[in-house]
C-alpha cells in the first residue's frame, strides 16, 4: 500500500522491498537447500560405485553427479552476471550453514590473518588443483571431501568468528573471488543514496549484514550477497537496474589479488584443469617419460599405490593414477597458467606501460590491476564453458545428441571476446584521449590473449 504524498517506487526497489518482506520464506527455501545437498552429498558416498550402464533415472551417484557438475555449479556461475550473488544470498547452502553457525557460536573477533586479501585466489587455486587430482568430477568420495570439506571449514569459522555472520563467505570461501568478479557484471545493484542517510530523521533498528558490508559506504555489486535485509534501510539503500559494465569503469582500482585470480587463475589453471584430460599431449609426454624410466629400471613413479585422497585410486572400476600421472598432470596445470594466465598478465603489464599516466614506485600495479577488470568477461566465460563440458559429457552418457555445443560454445567465446575488447578499450580510454596509444595497448591486450583463446579453440576443434 502505498502512502499518500510518498512517491511511487519502481519496480527493482519493491523486488528488493520483497525480500527484505519475505525473510521467513527465504529461511525456508534456504534450509530446504541443504536438505537436498546433504542428500547428494552424503548419500552416494555409501552406495557402491556405478557401471557404464547407470543412468541419471536409475542411479544416486550419477543423479548427483550431474545435479553438481552438470548444472549446479556452471548455472550459479552463469547466475552471477546474470542476478548479481542471489546464490549466495538466498540459496547457497554453505552460506545459510555458517551463518547458522555464527549465530550458536562463540562470536570470537575477526584476527588478521584471515582478513589477507590473497585468500580467495590461493583457496580457487589450491581447490581447482587437488579436485583434478582425485577427479572431483567423477568420484562421490571426492566430491564429500571437497565439498564436505569446505562446508565443514565454513561452519567451524562460523561457530568461532562473528556472531550470525557469515565470514568465511567473505575471507575464506574458495569461490568467493570468483563470484565477486563475475557479479560486477550485474545489471542490479543495491544502490546507497549518501544524501537520503544522512538526512534520515527516524530512528531505525540496525541492519544484519551478514557478509559483513559497510552500508553507509557500500559500491558495486561486488560483495553484495543481495539478500534484501538491508532494502530501504533509512530511506536510503534501493534495488536498481545499472549498467553491467558501471563497476568496471567505476573508480573502483581493482586489487593485486584479483588480478592474479583473473590471470594466473581463471585464464591459467582454470584452463589447465579443464583441458588436461582431453589433451594428446600430455598423453604423449607421460608416454615418452613412461618408457624413459623404464628403459632406466626406475618403476615406483609408475605405481598407483596413493590412496584415493592423495591420488585417483579407484581400482574396482579400473581407475587409478600413478605418481607419474599425478605429476604430468600438475606441470601440465602449471604450464597452462604460465603460458595462458602468464601472457595475459605480460600484455597487461605492457599494455599500461603504453598508456600515458603517473607511475610511482606504490602505485606500480594500479593501472595493470584497472585494466585487468576489462578480462572478466572472457575470463569468467572459459570457466563456464569448462564446466559445462562436464554437462555435455553426461548428457551424452545418457544418449542426448550435443551436436549443437560446437557453434554454441564458440558463439560465447566469441561474444565474451568482443564484451572484453570493448571494455579494454573504454578502460585504456581513461587513461589517454589519443586514439593512437589506446590502439597500440589494445593490440598488446589482444595479443596476449591468443594462448588462452587458442587453447579454447584447440579443446572445442581439435580435441
């Protein structure tokens, strides 16, 4: 009902008004959330492992398998641009557990070491790395530890930290700097109007905030677990619709940290990770240093005697690495982040050093960390597209045809490349008027993108 004399609010801002009305209800769905990934998650773990003749209507394990791999996780990481954290607010159940543990918990301050701004690329890479190296994709086992793991770590940093906050979804969650970057691209933002708060008259109850924003001063969309708790909060905080790309040329300079999870980690070992099962070479090299330590009677590297957390042990279904795979396959990740991650992170070095500007000895990372912002697009779209190839895989496994994924899957690379050129663009555009530099330090940009987009083409041409 709206009251005479108040003007009429549009449409994002009664949706916000929603969710802050309907906080019984989120609960509820929230709660049903980790019912169901409970069920998913444990259950499996106690059924014996499926044949090549299990079927997402006849099997536990391989329904959970796809439900995580084939949508759960590429659909929230499509959902980030798309509506902003919505998943971490409403439905992550990592998110709802650690809150609810904060909430019984000790409420113990915050310490430093966990508020270092290295920790979400150090948990993507450290997680990316050892889910390939147990095939986290495949093995119910391995996914109760990942995802069991990381579900536990978040409860126990709630019950010690906080009190109903969830901190370990801001510090120490290993997809948090991933879904960061990818929600700067929404077109919704909870928008904070500085001159209605400070004008503020009624005395209004504080706010929960339970990633912990600073309401008065909060920008972008970044952080925003868009829960709607805060949503007309002194008559000044609203949902509204924006531009995608208003973060990224805002005067927000971005972080070293993230511009290593965007490089070295989404551009690098990301690709490694997805690609390495497919690649003939790595098959090719594992061969040749095979028959190296053979031909020399060193025979221990070849052996799969690592147990199923170390390495891929599975030998009741005739899967399981030596230390020699184990090995390969880590050089290889490591290699695709040196040459892909690597050559980005080059031309955005150069790039800047191109540009016209004031450089100081502090400030040598700023305009490489400004531009870096420009490679989310195409960044955040491999990784989609890495994990959907695991979709395609199951959908093929039950007998659904995935002709279509070739044109498809090429169509968003491409559409991803040309959102990051031009944002490249508008990006080296604040830093020089000239059409001339900017050219030269997009050519750069461009440049050092070939070996993540060749490596692309390779999986979905050649591969």
């Amino acid at each position: 009902m709206t009251v005479l004399g108040e003007p009429k609010r549009d449409w994002p801002a009664r949706l916000g008004d929603a969710l802050r009305d309907h906080q019984r209800a989120i609960a509820r769905i929230q709660w049903l959330v980790v019912l169901v990934y409970a069920v998913l998650l444990l259950v499996p773990v106690f059924l014996p492992l499926p044949d090549r003749s299990a079927s997402v209507l006849n099997n536990l394990t391989v329904l959970a398998q796809f439900a995580f791999w084939g949508v759960w996780w590429p659909f929230v990481l499509l959902s980030m641009p798309l509506l902003g954290r919505t998943w971490c607010g409403v439905f992550c159940p990592e998110g709802t557990l650690t809150e609810w543990a904060s909430r019984h918990g000790r409420g113990g301050a915050i310490p430093r070491w966990l508020r270092w701004g290295g920790w979400p690329f150090v948990a993507f890479a450290l997680t990316t790395i050892y889910g390939q190296l147990i095939s986290v994709y495949q093995y119910p086992w391995a996914v109760a530890l990942i995802l069991g793991g990381s579900t536990v770590g978040a409860m126990a940093v709630g019950w010690l930290y906080g009190r109903e906050k969830r901190v370990w979804c801001r510090y120490l969650c290993p997809v948090n700097g991933v879904f960061n970057l990818l929600a700067k691209l929404s077109p919704w933002q909870f928008q904070v109007d500085a001159l209605a708060w400070r004008q503020a008259s009624r005395r209004t109850a504080g706010i929960n905030c339970a990633p912990l924003l600073p309401l008065r001063t909060m920008q972008g969309a970044g952080d925003c677990h868009m829960c709607g708790r805060c949503s007309d909060y002194r008559g000044a905080i609203h949902l509204q619709l924006r531009s995608p790309e208003r973060d990224i040329m805002s005067d927000s300079p971005g972080s070293v940290w993230q511009t290593l999870l965007i490089t070295l980690g989404l551009m690098g070992l990301a690709v490694g990770a997805f690609l390495w099962s497919a690649s003939p070479w790595l098959i090719a090299v594992k061969q040749a240093i095979a028959l190296w330590l053979v031909e020399h009677d060193v025979v221990w590297p070849l052996l799969d005697t690592a147990p199923w957390f170390v390495l891929t042990h599975y030998p009741q279904v005739n899967d399981s690495f030596s230390w020699l795979d184990g090995t390969v396959i880590l050089a290889f990740i490591g290699a695709a982040c040196l040459v892909c991650g690597g050559a980005a992170l080059l031309s955005l070095f150069l790039a800047d050093r191109l540009l016209p500007g004031v450089r100081t000895a502090g400030a040598s990372w700023a305009g490489v960390n400004k531009l870096a912002l420009g490679l989310i697009p195409l960044a955040g779209t491999g990784v989609f597209l890495g994990l959907t190839a695991t979709t395609l895989t199951l959908l093929q496994h039950e007998g659904l045809s995935t002709t279509w994924a070739g044109p498809v899957r090429l169509a968003m690379l491409g559409l991803a490349l040309a959102w990051s050129l031009r944002l490249l663009w508008r990006l080296t555009g604040l830093r020089s008027a000239g059409a001339h530099p900017r050219r030269v330090a997009l050519a750069c940009l461009a440049i050092g993108l070939l070996p993540f987009l060749g490596a692309w083409l390779l999986f979905f041409l050649c591969w």
